[in-house]
C-alpha cells in the first residue's frame, strides 16, 4: 500500500470519527435542549400556580378581613380561613423553592447548551477541513497517477530500446567468437606453418656442402648426402 493510500484511510478514519463524534455532540445538544424547554416548561407552570396562589392568598386575605369585620360570631370560620391561609403561604413556599431550582436547572443547563453548540460547530470545521483535505489528496493522486502512467510508458520504451540493444549486443558478440575463432584457427595455422618453415629450414642447412678452402678438395674426399642413405656423391 502506498504512503498516499495509507494517509487517505488514516484520515478517512479520523473523518468517521469525527462523524461520530458530532452525531453524539448533536444527540446530547438535543437532549439539553429538551431539558432545558421541559425546565421552562415546568417554571411556566410553577410561576402559574405561584399565580394562583397568590390570587387564592389575596381572596382568603380579603375574606379574612370582611370576617374578622363581622365579629367574634364568626371566630370558628376566622380560624379555618387562618389555617387556609397558613396552609396557602406553606405551598407558596414550596412553589417559590421549586421556582428557584427550576432556575438553578436552567442556569446550569445553559452553559452546558452552549458549550455543546460550540463543540458542534468546531466538530462541523473540522469535518469540512477533513474533507477539503481529502479532496486535495484525491486530486494530488490523480496526478501522481498520471505521472505515474507517462512514467510506465516511458519505462517500457526503454525496456523494449534495451532489449533491441541487448539482442544486438549478442548478436555482435556472437560475430566476435565467431571472429575469435576464425583467428585463433588461423593463429594455429600460422605457428604449423611457421614450425614446417623451421624445420625446412633446418633441412636447409643441413643440406649445404661445406666451405671449400683455397687448396680445394682432397683427391679420396667425398660429399654425401643425409638423405640419401648416406650414398657416395
């Protein structure tokens, strides 16, 4: 596997991923903002009855007042609208605690949505910069493909010049041998010739009467011939 290869699946890799990573990003984002509107929803609902509350705490209020206005005949019903009271100003409480943690919720709950927003939209850059690079190297690959092809075909040219080359290169050497042998069987013919020579020369010699001095030959000499069985000239 090239170099080229390897990168673009390393980083085919980190794009999945980051993917992966932005589905669970967008999945939480969701999340929070369902928790956040069902907060809102349920301080809507809490500042409402806190409302009604109210409304029912100024109703007794002003009832308690017209009874207390009444006289002490109407003790017994002061009372129970007093315990009412009491029990009203209980649950307002209630409802002002749930009030304040429903805001806690919602401020806890923000930062966290914003915080998963951002992480989105950086996981959202990264993707397209993974991308653009992925492009980019497709591109880069097409081109050393490219070059790779012209190169391929440049390659066999020269393979198919250096064969031709080759072939011709023995084809001479062959002719060499050939030559080479023509001269050594010429060289031997020449060293058979030359040896014959020495000894057709030698024969020569051999065969030269020898010096006649001045006085001449004696009148009993004789000149032979070694080739001649020794025969009395």
């Amino acid at each position: 596997m090239s170099v080229e290869g390897k990168f673009l699946l390393d980083l085919r890799a980190k794009v999945n991923d980051l993917e992966k990573q932005l589905s669970e990003t967008k999945n939480e984002l969701s999340q929070t903002q369902d928790k956040l509107a069902n907060t809102q929803n349920e301080l809507a609902d809490t500042i409402s009855t806190l409302d009604d509350t109210k409304s029912t705490l100024d109703d007794t209020q002003n009832t308690l007042e017209k009874t207390i206005g009444e006289g002490q005949r109407k003790d017994q019903t002061i009372e129970a609208l007093t315990a009412e009271k009491e029990a009203l100003k209980n649950d307002l409480e209630e409802h002002k605690s749930s009030l304040s943690t429903s805001e806690e919720k919602i401020a806890t709950l923000t930062p966290e949505l914003e915080t998963s927003t951002q992480k989105a939209a950086d996981l959202e850059t990264q993707l397209n910069e993974a991308n653009s690079t992925i492009s980019n190297l497709k591109s880069e690959n097409e081109d050393l493909n490219s070059k790779l092809t012209a190169s391929q075909s440049e390659f066999d040219q020269l393979n198919s010049q250096l064969s031709e080359l080759n072939n011709t290169l023995l084809q001479r050497d062959t002719k060499i041998q050939e030559l080479s042998d023509a001269f050594a069987e010429k060289e031997q013919a020449l060293e058979s010739t030359t040896a014959h020579l020495t000894e057709v020369e030698t024969e020569l010699d051999e065969l030269k009467p020898p010096d006649i001095g001045a006085g001449g030959f004696a009148t009993d000499e004789r000149i032979t011939c070694p080739n001649l069985n020794r025969i009395p000239v």
